[in-house]
C-alpha cells in the first residue's frame, strides 16, 4: 500500500509542477483536466504525509525515552508515543479507505428521473415532494439544477418530472437514491382521516458527455407536435415539443417544457445521452444492471428502499435499518445523514471484499 502511496505523491507533485508550466496554462482543456486529477489525489496525499509526519514524530519520541533519565520525562515520552500509535492506526485506516476503487462516475452530474407509482394522485403528490427535497439539497449543496421534462397533475403533483443536477461530486452523492420510496401519510382529499400509503421511483443517472455516447443521427427517429398545456390562443398552434426515439435501443424521450423547440430537442438529448450511456453501463455491468432493477423494481409498495411516514415524523432507510424522526427537514433537503450512512455503509462493504 505504502509503494503505491508514494508513486501518487510522486504523481501529485508532478502534477503541482505542470499546472505552473504556461504550456499547459495556455491549453485550458488540458489545464482543466490536470486540476481536476491533482485534486481528486489531494486528500490522499494530505493523509499519507500526515502518516509520515506522525511516524517521524514516534521515532522522535522513542528516542528520547531511550536516552533520557527524568522519571516524568520518560513518562511524558511513554503518554505521546501511545496518542502518536493510535493516530498513526487512525490515519492508516483512513489510507485504506481512500485508496479503495472509485467509481468513474462518481464526479458526474447526474440527472434523476421521478416518477408516480403505486397510489394514484396521492403518489404524484409525493413525487413533487421528492423533486422539492433533491432540488433543496442541491441548492444547500451550492449546485446547479435544470428541470428538463415533467408531465404535473391538476393538483401540483407529478406523474414525471426529469431534471439534471450539476455538481462536483452530485452523482457520488446521490446515487444511492435509486430505488422505490414509500410514504405513509393521511392524503388532503381523504375526510376519514385513513392512512395511505404510496410510491414513487426515483433513478439517479450519471450525465454522459457527448463524447462518452457516440449517437448516430440516422438511428434517431425525431418529431414534432403541439405542446400540450393550461390554455391560451398559443397552446396546440406551434409544435415547439420534442419527441425523440432511439430506434436500436426504443428508448423514448419527449420533452415539452420549453417554448422553444431548439431547447426541447437539447434537453431531450441530453436525458437521451444519460439513458443510452447506463443502459451501456449495465451491459458491461450486469451484476450492476441486477442491482439497480431490484432496485428500482415496479413502484410496488412492497419493494421500497425507503420509507416516509408522516404520522411518525419518520424516514426509514430499509437497507441499512438506519431510522431518523425528522422527516420535515429531510423533504426540505436535509439528506445528509442518509446520504452518509449509505455511503459509510458501501465503504464498509468495499472494504469487506478487499480482505
């Protein structure tokens, strides 16, 4: 571990030294790329030298309780040698998590994909909620959102909504949102005061650049129509949405959210992209592939990753029995703790399989 630790030192430094050379200064693409791989070794580097700075200071230590005479010296080299050890464990753990594989999509933006499932309005209902609270955790997280398709009901919620999430680190994050939510609640249209319960699927996908999936016009079948919308002389007269599909794969997208056809057309190729780059993904992947469906599964309230009950104040993450009673601050985008559990959790497991 130590040998390849030095070599990304090695390889940071050479990094430091070429982000200062005008050559590379004056190739932004290039220059760009080189600060983003030095900052990706930045915090390994941080801890590894942090290691090496406490081992220097045990030696140090060792040898003055080997040299000195002074009962309370001695005992003061004794105390520092065990807190400098213990650090040293602490940073060498530290070490083995941050040199466990990353995931190449791990800085990608991502766009995420909500859906209503089971339970009618009430479900599109909750769908809106779920694009509120990924929409406020993006705002506290000082990223960018861009909503590029959704399909509301008469009553505020959503049947879809698809937006984009721009970010450093967005899809490291939000990934582990995949899968079916369940919410529990009294609906506003329900006079008994009954619970029910409903569903919506949310699929977070890394966003492909344009070079990442290579897309053939001829294999794009594209069309025009009226945007559908709440009324006015304008509504159905000019064919400002986009439906586009995929003809090799059938993957279908529309989108109709912009006046302009020109942005439609962008904003659907742009879910187009992330589609067909997980749909390769999960091909090359298929225990990924097997993963995200059990997932995602069919908006069923009995396949849930996580559970929203509103007369409890709860949210239950089912895979990691983690439970926390503030569900208020978690729809308004207080996902953190969630967020780290889960990430925590998958550490653990990377961990596990490397032994």
């Amino acid at each position: 571990m130590f040998e390849k630790l030095a070599d990304i030192e090695a390889k940071y430094d050479d990094l430091t030294a070429k982000l200062a050379d005008p050559t590379v200064l004056a190739d932004h693409e290039r220059w760009k790329a080189m600060a983003k791989e030095r900052s990706r070794l930045e915090p390994i580097v941080e801890v590894y030298r942090d290691w090496r700075r406490t081992g220097r200071e045990i030696e140090g230590a060792e040898e003055l309780l080997e040299t000195e005479r002074d009962a309370d010296l001695r005992e003061m080299a004794q105390n520092e040698i065990e807190t400098l050890r213990a650090r040293r464990e602490e940073l060498e753990e530290r070490l083995t998590v941050l040199l466990l594989p990353r995931d190449p999509n791990d800085e990608k933006n991502v766009v995420v994909e909500i859906r209503a499932g089971t339970g009618g309005e009430e479900a599109a209902l909750f769908a809106a909620d779920l694009y509120r609270a990924y929409s406020r955790y993006a705002e506290r997280q000082g990223w960018r959102t861009e909503l590029l398709s959704s399909t509301p009901t008469d009553i505020g919620g959503f049947k879809e909504v698809i937006f984009v999430i721009e970010g450093e680190g967005a899809y490291s994050r939000l990934k582990y949102e995949s899968g079916v939510h369940r919410v529990q609640r009294v609906p506003e249209t329900e006079s008994g005061g009954r619970i029910h319960t409903s569903t919506a699927t949310v699929a977070v996908l890394p966003e492909a650049e344009e070079v990442e999936v290579e897309i053939s016009p001829k294999d794009l079948d594209i069309d025009t129509y009226g945007a559908g919308g709440p009324g006015g002389q304008h509504v159905n007269k000019t064919e400002s949405a986009v439906r586009i599909v995929h003809i090799p794969t059938g993957i279908t997208v529309t989108c109709q959210d912009e006046k302009s056809q020109h942005k439609n057309r962008e904003k659907a190729m742009r879910v187009l992209r992330a589609r067909l780059l997980a749909k390769a993904q999960e091909e090359q992947h298929e225990q990924v592939a097997r993963e995200r469906r059990s997932q995602v599964g069919t908006g069923d309230r009995s396949e849930r990753i996580r559970t929203y009950n509103f007369p409890q104040t709860r949210v239950t993450d089912h895979r990691i029995g983690l439970t926390t009673h503030r569900l208020p601050l978690v729809l308004d985008g207080d996902l953190d703790e969630l967020i780290d559990a889960l990430a925590t959790s998958a550490q653990a497991e990377q961990l596990r399989k490397a032994e």
